[in-house]
C-alpha cells in the first residue's frame, strides 16, 4: 500500500507499473489518499508501506529518501489576453488565480512562498477558485482567464491539448522535494527495500 496523491499517481505510477510488470508480475500495489497525521498512524501501524511526496511533518521514527526535485511553472489558457507577449512578473501578479491546494499539503511551502512574492509588491492575489485534485486543472484554466502554478511534471503531463500555454515563472522560486517515506518497523524488512529501490 502507498500513500500518493492523485497527481503522484498520473506522474509517478506509469513508470513503476511498468517496471513491475516486468520484473515482478505478481506485485499488486494500492495506492490511498490520506491526510499526512491519517497516513502516519497507518505506516506505523504497518497498514500503509510507503509514502510519496512532499511532506513537511513526518515524525520521529520515520525514514525518508529523495527522489527528485519538483519546479512549478504556470500554466494558462494560450490565447490569454493577458499573455500574449509572455509572462512578466507584472502580468503574473495582476493575473486571476486558480490556486492547487491537494489535501496533503505537499504545496503549502510553495503557497506560501507566492504569499510573500505578492506582499512584497504591495499586491494581493486574486484567488478565484481553490483546486483540491489534481484532475481538471487542465480543463478549468483552458476554459478561463485563470493561471495556475503546478509542478513542472503535472504541466508536461497537461499538454496534450492544444488550448494550453506553459511559462516558467517570471520570477526566481524554491525547488521542493519529492520524496519516499517509510516506517522504522519496515526499514530492514527485506520486501520492503527491494520495492524503495
């Protein structure tokens, strides 16, 4: 059982599905959506194996790994009005905001970080909608005047339509971590490594 969030999911399983088909046909793995203290308990009560993310408050007992790093990018509709000439830090914070907030809080670091880009510039932002999945964001700026902020993965992941637009931000912004945590309990358990691995 591993702990993901849906995006972790579209990004992430592909490759290991693939993998496991090939070297280990008989694996079947189930993937759950938890609140971080939710997932916790069942990790350390061996209900949950593995988690996957970006988490800021696991507790003692636990071990983590880094996987890779995540950037964010903006995605937007790609005839936006606003722009057309590209994405200045001007446009970026006078732009209407569709902000992705999943419930494990892997982007509140991020969240906050944009927070104190706009009090800097006497700015407030305007949070239109506030997206708790991962799942129709591409549909939801495509169809609206909204940017959104993602992790770079998720954008290439969205790209397939023709309606959407990528920019790097316009401004300079912390990386954050993927990472794999695991249980104590597991950490020698020799199942257990060969699927960290």
């Amino acid at each position: 059982k591993i702990y993901i969030s849906d995006v972790g999911q579209l990004i992430l399983m592909p490759n290991l599905m693939k993998t496991l088909m090939e070297v280990a046909p008989k694996v079947s793995i189930s993937l759950v959506n938890l609140s971080p203290r939710v997932a916790q308990t069942m990790m350390s009560e061996g209900e949950v194996d593995l988690a996957i993310g970006t988490f800021d408050r696991f507790q003692a007992g636990f071990h983590q790994q880094r996987l890779f790093s995540k950037s964010y990018v903006v995605l937007a509709r790609k005839d936006h009005g606003l722009l057309k000439k590209g994405l200045t830090l001007n446009n970026f914070l006078m732009a209407r905001h569709a902000v992705y907030l999943p419930p494990a809080a892997s982007h509140d670091s991020f969240d906050l970080f944009l927070d104190e880009l706009f009090k800097q510039h006497n700015k407030r932002r305007k949070v239109v909608v506030e997206l708790a999945h991962g799942l129709g964001i591409a549909e939801i700026v495509a169809a609206s005047d909204l940017i959104a902020c993602v992790p770079k993965r998720l954008a290439e992941s969205l790209m397939s339509t023709d309606s959407l637009a990528l920019f790097p931000l316009p401004f300079e912004a912390p990386s954050a971590d993927v990472c794999q945590f695991w249980h104590d309990r597991v950490h020698s358990e020799p199942g257990h490594r060969w699927l960290r691995n």
